[in-house]
C-alpha cells in the first residue's frame, strides 16, 4: 500500500471510530454528521467522500469485520477447512465484548447504545441484515472459485453467517435485556462453539427424537 492509500486508509478509519464512539456515547440519532466531522478534525465533504450515510458511518466496523471474515478463508492454510478459518477468525476478535470481560467500566453502557439504537430502527435492522447478506455471498463468491458447487457453496456460506448473526442476536437480547453475567464475552464464544459443532459434525441426526 501506498503513502496515499495508507493516508486515506487512515482518514477513513478515524472517521468510523469517531462516528461508532459518538454514536455508543450519545445514540445514533443525537449525533450529526456535521458532530462527527468535527471530531474527526475533518470536513462534512470527506465524510461523504468516504461514506455514503450516517447509517454506513455505524455499520462500518460490521462491514469490514465481514471482509475478515472472507479473508480468513481465502488465506486459510492448506488443511485447514473453511468452517475452522471462518470460525477462528470470528473468535479472534475483540471488541466491546471482550473490553467487557476485561473490566472495561464503559463497555456495557455502549454495548446497550448501540443495541438499543439498532433493535429500535427497522432501517438499521435493515442496514446490518444488508452487511450480514452481503458477507455471505461474498464468501459464497470466494468458495466457487474454488471450484466449489455453487448451490452447496452458497448453503455453507449462509450457515457459517448464521452463526455470527446469532451471536449478535444473543448479545442484543441479553444486554437489552439487563441481566449479563460476569464472563458474558466467554459465555457467547462458548455457544458459539455449540453451533459450530452442530455444523461440523452434520445435521443428519439433528433435532431426531428419542421414542417413548
């Protein structure tokens, strides 16, 4: 990468940490956009340069972390499998859940913000289903090349997302909720690694009943 290429890397990357900070602190619709340039140190124009909506400026960390994710898999080693690169990828990851467990005293307060702003907008429902959607057919993309079949490539890919989208949907409910347990960020890897057993070892036998 380039000198200018990393500036602007750099510049696009002050404004998304800007942004999602205001928006954890003050709630997404408190924050302007003229608010987020200002703490940037930049102007609305670059803003727009860099961002087509606000709403962008709050899934960007979600946008990138998906193509993480793809990465991950199109660089796993030989003999490592899609679901473990997907997997050890998703579980490497930070954030405000591990600041949590970490003792972070702010961690639980924009952990609720930003939840609550996003479960009360079906437009920023909308907007992270998009980000989810467009991970998963970008790592259905990545499999075909492969040569991979392009039906079953895109079922693994939708399943691996199922994952991640359900672990967003378990942190939600739990901190919207109120009640999160010491060791919460543990807890969501631990139920994260239940689901990914379910997909390795196969669905045949799935949900079968027991007789009487």
């Amino acid at each position: 990468m380039g000198l200018r290429a990393e500036k602007k890397a750099a510049t696009r990357g002050r404004i998304a940490d800007t942004a999602w900070t205001l928006f954890a602190d003050r709630g997404f619709d408190q924050v302007t956009v003229a608010q987020i340039a200002d703490a940037a140190r930049v102007s609305q124009a670059t803003v727009f340069n860099y961002f087509d909506s606000k709403e962008d400026l709050l899934f960007d960390r979600l946008d990138q972390f998906g193509h993480d994710l793809v990465d991950a898999v199109a660089g796993r080693p030989a003999g490592e499998s899609v679901l473990a690169a997907f997997r050890r990828r998703l579980f490497a990851s930070g954030g405000l859940l591990a600041q949590l467990d970490g003792g972070d005293p702010h961690a639980l307060d924009r952990l609720r913000t930003v939840n609550r702003i996003i479960a009360g907008s079906p437009a920023l429902r909308a907007r992270e289903q998009l980000s989810l959607t467009r991970t998963a057919d970008a790592l259905a993309e990545r499999l075909a090349t492969e040569g991979n079949d392009p039906i079953v490539g895109r079922v693994v890919a939708h399943a691996l997302m199922a994952v991640q989208q359900s672990l967003v949907l378990f942190v939600r409910e739990t901190v919207l909720a109120g009640d999160v347990p010491r060791g919460f960020a543990a807890r969501a890897a631990e139920l994260g690694a239940q689901a990914f057993a379910v997909l390795e070892d196969g669905l045949g036998d799935y949900g079968a009943r027991r007789e009487a």
